[in-house]
C-alpha cells in the first residue's frame, strides 16, 4: 500500500463516500446502545433557585415508575435529557411533569403529598 499512493487514496474516497449514511447509522446505534445503559433508574431534579426552601429535599424522577411510557413520550420534546430547573409554576402551567401531574393523566400536584416527590418531606 505505502508505495502505491494511488490505492489508498481511492480507498479513501470510497469511505468518504460513504460515510453520511454509515455515520448516521453508526451514530445511531451508538447513542442508542449508550441511553438504553445509561439511564438512570431516579433522577434528582435540579432546585431553580437554591436559595428557596432549602429546607425542602430536591424533587425526585423515578423512571421505573413511568416505564410503562415509551422513551418518546418525554424525550426530548417534554425533557431534554439534559437537567432543567423549573418550578411548581411551570408545572402549574401544564409543563414538565405538570404536562401529566394535572389530576388528568396522573395525581395533580398540588394538593398530592409533598414527600411523594420531595423524599423525606412530609
Ligand atoms: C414520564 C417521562 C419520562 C419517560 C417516559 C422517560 N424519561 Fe428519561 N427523564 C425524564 C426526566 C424528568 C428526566 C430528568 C430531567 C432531564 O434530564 O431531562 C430524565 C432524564 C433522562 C436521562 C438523563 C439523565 C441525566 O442524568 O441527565 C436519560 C439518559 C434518560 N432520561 C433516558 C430515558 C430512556 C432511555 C427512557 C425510555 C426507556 C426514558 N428516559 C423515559 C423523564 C422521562
Ligand atoms: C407522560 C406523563 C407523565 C409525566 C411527564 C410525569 N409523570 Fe409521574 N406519573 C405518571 C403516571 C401515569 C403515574 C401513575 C398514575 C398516578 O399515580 O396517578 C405517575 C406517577 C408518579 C409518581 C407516583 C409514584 C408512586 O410511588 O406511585 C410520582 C412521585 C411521579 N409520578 C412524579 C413525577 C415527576 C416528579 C415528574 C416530572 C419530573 C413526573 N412524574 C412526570 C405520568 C407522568
Ligand atoms: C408531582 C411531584 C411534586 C409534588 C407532589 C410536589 N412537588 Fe415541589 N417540586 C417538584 C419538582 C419536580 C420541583 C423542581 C425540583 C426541585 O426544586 O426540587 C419542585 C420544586 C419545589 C420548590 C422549589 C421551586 C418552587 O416552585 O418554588 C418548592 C418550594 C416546592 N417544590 C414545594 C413543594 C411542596 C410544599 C409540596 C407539597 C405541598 C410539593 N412541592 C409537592 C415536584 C413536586
């Protein structure tokens, strides 16, 4: 190969001529190898401001509990996958878990027991 440039160039522009379509597929298959090993069974959600209710423990995501929805249902259109810090008012206005937590889907918010999000809160 070393004393014939010409073979490994064309070799070359072959895989580069292919690669849009192997790159997505590879890509593909990677990330989702990596999410289906990667993801967490609970999520610790992330206080807005830190400083409000310190006292309070941070909300918790189980995603155990809501295996029964398809990955899709919430990523990434309701939660990135990336942390978001929000609040009861965001949910009050039907986002995040607020989209489900309104007593039609699943138990509203306010009103359910605080500890059943907040573990350890009463
Ligand atoms: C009922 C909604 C819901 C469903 C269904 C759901 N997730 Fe999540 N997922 C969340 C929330 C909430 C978080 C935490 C906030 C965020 O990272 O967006 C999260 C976070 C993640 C994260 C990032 C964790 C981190 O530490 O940042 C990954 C990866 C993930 N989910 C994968 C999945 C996979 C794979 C499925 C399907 C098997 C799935 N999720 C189904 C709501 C859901
Ligand atoms: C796609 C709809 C959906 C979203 C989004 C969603 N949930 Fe749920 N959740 C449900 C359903 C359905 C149940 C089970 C029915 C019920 O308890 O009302 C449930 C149950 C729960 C439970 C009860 C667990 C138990 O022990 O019974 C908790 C706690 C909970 N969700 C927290 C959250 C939090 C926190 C978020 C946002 C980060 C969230 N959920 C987002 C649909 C959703
Ligand atoms: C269905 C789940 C759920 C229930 C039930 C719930 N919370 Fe939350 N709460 C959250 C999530 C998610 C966050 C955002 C993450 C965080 O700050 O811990 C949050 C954040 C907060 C915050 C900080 C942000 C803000 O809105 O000011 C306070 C204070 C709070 N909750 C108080 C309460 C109290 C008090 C109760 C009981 C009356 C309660 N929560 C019940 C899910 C819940």
């Amino acid at each position: 190969m070393k004393d014939r440039p010409g073979a490994r160039k064309a070799t070359v522009v072959k895989l580069h001529r292919r690669a849009p379509w192997r790159t997505a597929c590879l890509s593909l298959l990677a990330s989702s190898v990596a999410v289906a090993a990667a993801y967490p069974a609970i999520v610790r959600l992330p206080r807005r401001d830190p400083a409000r209710s310190p006292a309070l423990p941070p909300a918790l995501f189980s995603h155990h509990v809501h295996r029964d929805f398809m990955c899709l249902t919430c990523h990434p259109a309701t939660f990135p996958q990336a942390l978001l810090a929000f609040t009861h008012e965001d949910m009050r206005a039907g986002r995040y878990c607020g989209r489900c937590h309104d007593g039609g889907t699943a138990f509203p918010i306010e009103g359910a027991r605080c500890g059943s999000c907040h573990a350890g809160a009463r």
